[in-house]
C-alpha cells in the first residue's frame, strides 16, 4: 500500500480543517516546503496536496506554492482542490504534477470528465467525498443526492482508473478510518482505491494495508505526532 502524506493549502499556508469546516482550521506550517522535505527525509515517495482555496471558487491560487513544493522533492505528487475545467488540468500538469484530482467536476460535468479521461488517461483520478453515504459536493458544503456506490461505478464504466475516498465524517476527527467503506470499495470495484480521512494511529495503517488496497492518505495525524511516518512507511509496505 502506497501512503500519501498529505499538504493542505491555504494562502500558501499548511493548514488542516475539521471535518471540512473551513471555520475550524488549524494552521501547522507557514512554509510547507519545510513539510515536505520532511516527508522527503522519512521515505515517502508520494505526496497529496489540497488547494483549499480552489476547492471552493475554482482556479489555482496556490500554484505558485505546488510548483515550490514540486521542486523541493522527487516525489509523485498528486493535487486536487477547484479543478474545474482543462485549462486548469493542463496548468497542474505541465507544472509537473503526477495526477490531478477532479472533485466537483466529476459530479457535475460528465463531458468534461471524459475529455480529461480521454486526452490523459490514468493521469486523472477522481475524489469521492462521501457525506451520510452520499457524494459531497463544492469543498464538503454541499449533499448532492448521488449514492457514493453507484457513482463510483459509473466512474469505473467511464474509465476512471483512480478514486480517493473521504469520509467527511471521520476527516480530521482523529477517531480512526473507516474500514468497512474502503473494503466494500476495494471488493466491489476494479479501480485504485485511496483512503483518506481519519487514518490517525498505526492500526490504522495496518488495518488498511490488510485490505490490499491502492493507496491511504495520512494528514492530520502526521501533524499531531499521532503517527511516525517513517514508521507507518514501513507497516505499508509490509
């Protein structure tokens, strides 16, 4: 299992949100570069990056900071938050970020989805927030009336190659991961499953890596010290 320890942007900033609340936000890092050379020093070889800022009005406000953290580490760097349009998935693109994340978008302009499938393949994934067992819409604010489980096998039938599953509910709670929905994921659909959202102690990690699948995210809990990366690195690959 790959870990993505993961760069949540806000004016530049390193910052962490409670359960999506842009009102409860915690600011770890005025300069995530510094971040991300950590992550550099203890073995990680993926990163996630969120523009919060461009989850919620679209654009790339914090492409300037992307590209700092792009040249700051060799590692495979996947960035999500207000893609919107192609433009925008050529900008992140030709900046040299691995794969871009489309949210919103997803949801809501199916043509869009498939032009950026079809023009970059598997360089495409999309972010399954899931809200009360139904998709999230625009930065967590909005409930859209999707059941998680048939849009995630519509994306499959498109060609998504890639999703990243958030439970809202457990993002930033620090109250563990929930498993049960990433291992229904994992057995119902033939896609890269990441898990994101509440992966807070080694069990976590273990209980994920258990499930066989693609890739989990690890935010907050880097943070707070609740997990030792250089350590959870190693119970992934195991």
């Amino acid at each position: 299992m790959r870990l993505f320890p993961a760069i949540d942007l806000l004016d530049g900033k390193a910052v962490r949100l409670f359960k999506g609340d842009y009102a409860q936000m915690t600011v770890y890092a005025d300069n995530p570069v510094e971040i991300a050379l950590d992550f550099k020093k203890q073995g990680a070889k993926y990163m996630h990056v969120v523009d919060l800022e461009g989850a919620k009005t679209g654009g790339t406000p914090n492409l300037w900071r992307i590209k700092e953290l792009l040249a700051a580490t060799d590692a495979f760097v996947e960035v999500g938050g207000g893609i919107r349009s192609m433009q925008v998935v050529d900008e992140y693109l030709s900046a040299g970020v691995a794969r871009v994340i489309l949210g919103t978008a997803a949801v809501t302009d199916e043509a869009f989805l498939r032009t950026a499938i079809k023009e970059h393949g598997d360089k495409i994934a999309v972010g399954v927030d899931v809200k009360d067992g139904y998709v999230a819409i625009k930065g967590w604010t909005e409930k859209s009336a999707l059941d998680a489980f048939d849009f995630c096998r519509r994306l499959q039938d498109i060609g998504v190659a890639t999703i990243i599953s958030t439970d809202i509910s457990k993002d930033g709670a620090m109250q563990g991961a929930n498993h049960d929905l990433y291992q229904k994921l994992s057995k119902r659909l033939q896609m890269q499953v990441i898990a994101s959202g509440g992966v807070s102690s080694m069990e976590d990690v273990k209980k994920l890596a258990d499930l066989d699948i693609y890739g989990a995210i690890i935010g907050k809990a880097y943070y707070t010290g609740a997990i030792n990366l250089k350590e959870a690195l190693e119970v992934a690959r195991k």
